[in-house]
C-alpha cells in the first residue's frame, strides 16, 4: 500500500512534479562521484605525464553510474525504513509510485558501471576492479540491509574511505599510462592527494541531514547529528573546514607540491557562508535544508581548484615531487 506522500508525489500537478523531479535527480551532487578522477587528472599533469583521455572519460561515466546505483539504492532502503515518508516528497520512489522499476534501474547502472570498470581496469591495473568494488561495498555497508552502518552513525568514516584512498588509487592507477604502469599501487600518493577532497565530500553528507535530525532520531537513526544535536553539529562545521584546507596545505609547507595547489582556497568564501548559516539557523529546518548544496560549492570549488592548481604547476616552472 502506498504512503499519503508517495500518493501525493505522484499525483502533484505537471509544474510541482517538475520540481520534484530536479530536488530527486540532484545533479549537482555528482561532483562528488568525478572528483577523484578529476584530482587524479591534475596530479598526473602535475608531472608532467599525459592524461589517456578515453581512460578519463571512461571513469567519469563510470563514476556517475555507481553514484546513480548508490542513491537509488538508498531511496530504496529508506523507503523501506519509512524514514523519508514525513519530510521527502521528492523521495524516487514517492515520485514513481513503486519500488520494482527503481530497482531495475539501481541494478542497471551497477552492471553498466562495473562492466565499465572491469574494462578499464583491463587497459590499466587489475586492482581498479577490486578498489572500485571495496568502495561500492562501502556504500551497500552504508544503508543496506542488514548492515544499515549509517544507523550507526558510521556513514561518515565510511564515506572518506570510499572517495578517498579507494577511490583517488584506483584513479590514479586508471590514468597511468601503460608504459609506466608497475605493480606498486599508489596507496601513499593517493591518500595525500584525496585526504581533504575526501573530507569535504564527507561534510556535504554531515550537512544534508541537519533539517532532519528529528525525523532521524524518530526511526532510530544515530547519526552523530542526531548523536551530539544541531547546535554542537553547527560548531564543528568550522573545524572540519579547516582541517580539510590544512591537510591540502601542509604538502605544500613540506615542499611536497607546488604553490600553485593553493588554488583550493577559492572553496573558502563557501566554506565561511555554510558555518555562518548553520551557526545562526541549526536549529531551524526550513531554513537549512539547502546547507548540502553549500557544502556541495565549497566540495566542488575545493577540489576543482586543487586540481587546477597542480596541473598548472608544469607550465609555470614547478613540478611535483613523486617521492609523497
């Protein structure tokens, strides 16, 4: 039996189902699923080496694919939670009014993004499929049933892992070029590289549950908002933002990258803007249920000038120092 807002999602009129439609599809947030690849393309121009365009292409679609799987998918379980009934009308599954054909397509584009990864780890480093799989299992360990970690209050720690170290190797690794591909696969390298675009992919997760603490802590969800409350949340927003540029600067103060990867620093206008919204409104969500998409612009604008910057390091007389 249907719930009353799946009924009233799918029967909206033309104009509030194309605006529920756009909150559903939520394009913007598939700046986090690139990224990787996006730093592992700035890293290896850094060097000097050239980029293998078909290989970058390649995991930008597969990356997208997987992060198409992983929301649906968590649609899906959320709607078996009846976690999303009272505050997400734009749920996929209230939209389409039921689960089967969401699920079809969830597993559609699992298939499609994992043939593809199988392909490129082909061209590349057998451990790209075993990297990419590690981090797909990360996100089924997230809100899958009977795991449901993000319950926890582990999504979090889970998340850094699978956009960091994972994900930033087996990117690396795809975009290696055959003639320098070697056994040794970039753990050290890709760790230092992904470690605060990681963080600040992490932080667009923390913030897109402040407006729902309520609902949460209702289903029995122990998220570390729902765990320390919105006004202690609101306080560490700037704690991690700081971090997140501090682990992108102390490589460059160690002589490790070039100066021009102070280009990350464009994300801080954002960063400054989400703590000062979420300090002086945490505890209102009407007005906070768009904090994500400001976590969001400082992800994307962080890891887009990290990237940029380390690229152009080559054509302004640097380089970067392989021995990270």
């Amino acid at each position: 039996m249907q719930n009353q807002q799946a009924v009233a999602s799918l029967y909206a009129s033309k104009a509030e189902k194309r605006r529920l439609w756009k909150a559903a599809i939520k394009w913007p947030l598939y700046s986090v699923a690139v990224m990787p690849v996006v730093l592992a393309a700035g890293w290896t121009l850094g060097n000097g080496t050239s980029i293998r365009i078909g290989q970058l292409i390649g995991f930008l679609i597969a990356s997208v694919l997987l992060l198409l799987w992983e929301n649906l998918t968590n649609d899906l379980f959320d709607a078996e939670t009846g976690i999303d009934e009272s505050n997400k009308p734009h749920s996929v599954v209230a939209l389409i009014g039921g689960k089967r054909p969401i699920r079809h397509l969830a597993y559609i584009s699992l298939l499609l993004g994992l043939g593809l990864i199988f392909w490129l780890a082909l061209r590349s480093h057998a451990a790209v499929l075993f990297l990419v799989l590690g981090s797909c299992a990360l996100g089924y360990l997230y809100q899958g049933p009977p795991f449901r970690l993000g319950y926890q209050g582990l999504g979090e720690p889970l998340c850094w892992l699978a956009f960091g170290p994972l994900a930033t190797t087996a990117a690396l690794l795809v975009l290696t070029p055959v003639s320098q591909n070697s056994e040794i696969v970039p753990w050290k390298v890709a760790t230092t590289l992904g470690a605060g675009p990681a963080l600040a992919t992490t932080l667009v997760l923390f913030c897109s549950h402040f407006h729902q603490i309520t609902e949460d802590a209702a289903h029995g969800k122990r998220s570390p908002l729902v765990r320390l409350g919105s006004k202690r949340s609101a306080q560490i927003i700037p704690w991690v933002i700081t971090l997140i540029l501090a682990l992108e600067c102390m490589p460059i103060l160690q002589g490790k990258w070039p100066p021009t990867a102070l280009l990350g620093l464009i994300a801080l206008p954002s960063g400054i803007s989400l703590s000062r919204l979420l300090s002086k409104y945490h505890n209102h969500p009407e007005k906070i249920v768009g904090s994500k998409f400001l976590a969001l612009k400082f992800q994307a604008l962080n890891g887009l000038g990290l990237s940029i910057g380390l690229a152009i390091s080559p054509t302004l007389g640097g380089n970067l120092l392989n021995q990270i």
